[in-house]
C-alpha cells in the first residue's frame, strides 16, 4: 500500500507522462478512475484480515511467517517474472533505488503484513481491522492539500470516525470475555503495524515525488522483487520447512491463499493504490482505504455465516458516507 501522491505525473493507458488536466473532463476522468483504483485496492486488501482465520494456526498449524514468506514470496515470483519478461523494454532500478524498494518493502509489506497476522491471530479480524481503518484519519491530517480548508473534509472525517466508535462499541460485548493477555497483546501488535503502514505512506509518498519518472507497474515490480527476497530470508530463518508444510492435509488451500494473496492482495492492489495515488491528494486517498475495512468485514462476515448487527450496518454506512463526502469536498 501507499499513500496518494498529487504531484505526480498521472500513468495513463492512454496518454503515458501527460499531466492530468484539473478542471477539464480529462482531469475528472483521472479522479474517476483514481477512485475506483482505490477502491479496487481496498477490496483485495480486505481479503488479508480474514485469511489467516481460514487456516489452522499457531502450535500444529502454520504459522504466521508461514503466512506471511507465502504471500510475499508469490509476490516476488510474479514481480521479477514480468520484469523479465519486459526485459529491455521496463525500467530497472538503481542501486539506490533497490535499497529504498527493500527499505520500504519491510516496513509496507513483510513487517506490516507480518505484525497484522500476528494481531489477527490474537485479538480476531474485527477490532484489527477498524484499528487499521484508522489510517485515513492519520493520512487525512498528514496530507491535506494546500488549497483544501479543513471546514471541507471536517464531515469525511466526523463520519469516518463516528462509524469506528459505533463498530467498536457494538463489538465490545463479543470481544470482553476474550480480553486477556493474548487478546491485549494483538492490539499492541495492530497499533504497531500502524505505525509501520503509516511510515512506509509517508516515505513512499516522499520518495515517489522524487521520482516522477517511475511509474505504478515498475515500482510495484521493484517492491514485489525485494519484498520476496524478504519474504525468503524470514522463511529460511523461521518458517516451517517444506515437507512440513508438504504433509499437512490442507496444504492446498494454503498454497491457494498465498496465490491469491500473492497475486491479488499484493502484486494487483499495489497497481491500482499506485495509479489511485498518481491521480488522487493524499487526504482523499486516505480516506478510500476505509473502503479496505468495509471489504474486510463484509469477508469476516461471510466466514462467519453472520449478517452484521444494525449497529454494524449503521457503522459501515458512515463509512460509505464519509468516503463520498471526502469525495465530494476534493471536486
């Protein structure tokens, strides 16, 4: 994931390194297709909090750096797969430019990913996942654009925030007689990948500006190679070896999910975030990554077999409306 970068220059299928035109119908289609990258993004991005839960963890299961090497190894396959296959054709990084992918990809993907899994094991999917969804609010404060007056994304935020404390509330029954030592130690795991999230947004925001002329398929690329270069350096010094993993009865479903996270949750939503963050301010595309909360409770409650409570439909209600508020106060 990474956080919307206005500056840039936009990645367009149609005209590559012409700059988006504000005010015309080309400018508000970019937004347009900004958006709904963004929320592509955040419905694979969903998937990652209700995957762990799918499989058998923990003592005579696999653990969370299995989980964790799997996706990001698939991840890595695929990216240095298509950066062959564009041999001479796609830009290939600097020696600079590699260390700030592998710099980044511990703190956006094998660090963060990692902490969440763990928190996901400890403290369930829900309270996780509306503590991550606390990012807009972080990334709304930190990226504002110059022009935008508070008094314009004050409702976004008051709706967003409004819809996590009625979340939280009406989980708060279900979660109290789980509030013991593991469950507390997954929040203080989920406030930590935060943190790690909302660094890596900010230096990758820094680090994009810096660079205009990488597009969102080349960086991805370059993500995805030293995020799997991490991925197998974390397995070979902790994971479970391979006939292990091998012997177990549904090592086809983990193999599944670590394809689909792989390839979805990770190579493809990294893309779409890139194109969305190439044509959105960085308030507003914060404010789409509530939409990856949305899409991870929706799973969470499909797992379950459970529709959400009227509080729940409520709640995700103003989410939806602070996501179209935000969007509204960015036209």
């Amino acid at each position: 994931m990474g956080p919307a970068v206005p500056w840039l220059q936009p990645m367009s299928a149609v005209a590559p390194d012409a700059p988006a035109a504000s005010g015309t119908s080309a400018g508000a289609n970019g937004m347009l297709a900004g958006i709904l990258a963004g929320l592509g993004a955040g419905a694979l991005w969903g998937l990652v909090f209700v995957s762990p839960r799918m499989l058998a963890t923990g003592e005579g299961g696999y653990s969370s750096v299995d989980l964790t090497a799997g996706r990001f190894a698939v991840y890595g396959l695929v990216a240095a797969v298509l950066m062959l296959a564009g041999l001479g054709r796609r830009r290939w990084p600097t020696l600079r430019q590699a260390g700030a992918a592998l710099a980044m990809s511990l703190l956006g993907f094998t660090g963060y990913y990692l902490l969440l899994v763990l928190a996901v094991r400890d403290a369930g999917t829900e309270l996780p996942s509306l503590i991550i969804g606390t990012i807009p609010l972080w990334l709304m404060l930190l990226g504002k654009p110059q022009g935008l007056r508070w008094r314009a994304l004050l409702p976004g935020l008051v709706l967003t925030l409004a819809g996590l404390l009625i979340m939280m509330d009406s989980m708060h029954g279900a979660q109290g007689s789980a509030a013991g030592q593991n469950f507390w130690r997954g929040i203080g795991l989920v406030l930590l990948s935060l943190v790690s999230w909302t660094v890596f947004a900010m230096l990758n925001s820094a680090w994009l500006k810096r660079h205009p002329e990488v597009n969102a398929t080349d960086w991805a690329n370059w993500l995805g190679v030293a995020t799997g270069l991490g991925a197998l350096v974390m397995w070979l010094a902790a994971g479970t070896p391979v006939q292990a993993l091998a012997a177990r009865g549904d090592w086809a479903r983990f193999a599944g999910l670590c394809l689909l996270a792989g390839v979805g949750s990770t190579w493809l939503a990294t893309i779409l975030w890139n194109l969305a963050s190439q044509r959105l301010s960085a308030s507003l595309c914060g404010q789409l990554i509530v939409s990856e909360t949305l899409f991870a409770l929706l799973y969470s409650f499909a797992w379950d077999g459970q529709w959400p409570t009227p509080a729940q439909f409520i709640a995700c209600a103003l989410f939806t409306l602070g996501i179209v508020a935000s969007i509204r106060a960015h036209r």
